[in-house]
C-alpha cells in the first residue's frame, strides 16, 4: 500500500486535505448558452454567457472575493469537441472551514454560476470586442446602403 493511504474494504484510498471539499469545479461550460443541458450547461439560457472562458470566470469570482484557482490544462468531459478554446477548470472556495459562506450572497454553486453569468457580459474585455464586432459589422450595412442610394 502506498504511504499516506489507507485500505478500505481491499480498495486504496488516499489522504487528501480536508479543506477540498469546500472547493468546488466550475467549468466554463455550465455558463455557455450555446449548450444544451443534456451537454452540461447549469444555468438557464437567459442567465449564461456566449463562449465564456476560464479568465474571464477566475476574474469576475476574485473581484467578488472567492478563493480561486485555475487547473489550465482540465477539459470538460461532456464537451465533444474538446474545442482548445474551451480548455480550463476552477476550483472555488465556497465555503470556510466552519460551512459557513464565504460570501453570504452566494452561498451554492449555483448562485456562483448565476453570478458568472450576470457579470461577464460587463467585462471590459467583453464591452470592447462586443464594440469592435459592431463597428465591423456597420460598416458593409453602411456601404451597401450608399451603394442603393447611387442607383
């Protein structure tokens, strides 16, 4: 057996911290709308997010004050594709060591996901590629429209 563990019932478990079981796993894919729930998203479609990512979930969460950390190299089992974009697990502290919140407000992992979904969209990161897109797509609806009004 190997040091550290202990047997039970002929299987090996191993020792872990204790604290571990008050982190939980977060996955961009439980705020991604354009996930069914049968691919794993958690939240309803109104409170989820187009592609969020890891950053974007790990920024919104410690400016809310969660303990995060950031396993870069995890995928979501249930996502087919494994698409590169979409790489990334969190692991959030929601509880202290008492059970007690760490955040009052947001005392499940759903209202942590809720709370991803609703802030997001306001990131800056977010606000200035949703302006570049709608810049770029004004300007070939501008030029036709001047191309019909030459006709």
């Amino acid at each position: 057996m190997a040091e550290g563990g202990t047997s039970v019932g002929g299987m090996e478990t191993y020792q872990t911290d204790p604290t571990l079981h008050h982190y939980f796993k977060l996955y961009p894919s439980y705020i991604n709308n354009k996930m069914t729930r049968a691919q794993g998203r958690k939240t309803p479609k109104s409170k989820s997010v187009d592609n969020p990512t890891v950053s974007e979930m790990r920024d919104v969460l410690q400016a809310y004050g969660f303990e995060v950390k950031v396993d870069a190299n995890k995928k979501y089992p249930r996502n087919p594709d494994r698409d590169p974009n979409h790489i990334g697990r969190l692991s959030v502290r929601i509880r202290n060591d008492d059970g007690t919140p760490c955040n009052p407000e947001y005392p499940s992992k759903l209202k942590v996901l809720e709370l991803c979904g609703e802030r997001i969209p306001k990131l800056t990161s977010r606000q200035s590629k949703n302006a570049n897109q709608a810049a770029s797509d004004k300007g070939p609806q501008n030029q036709k429209n001047k191309k019909n009004k030459k006709k």
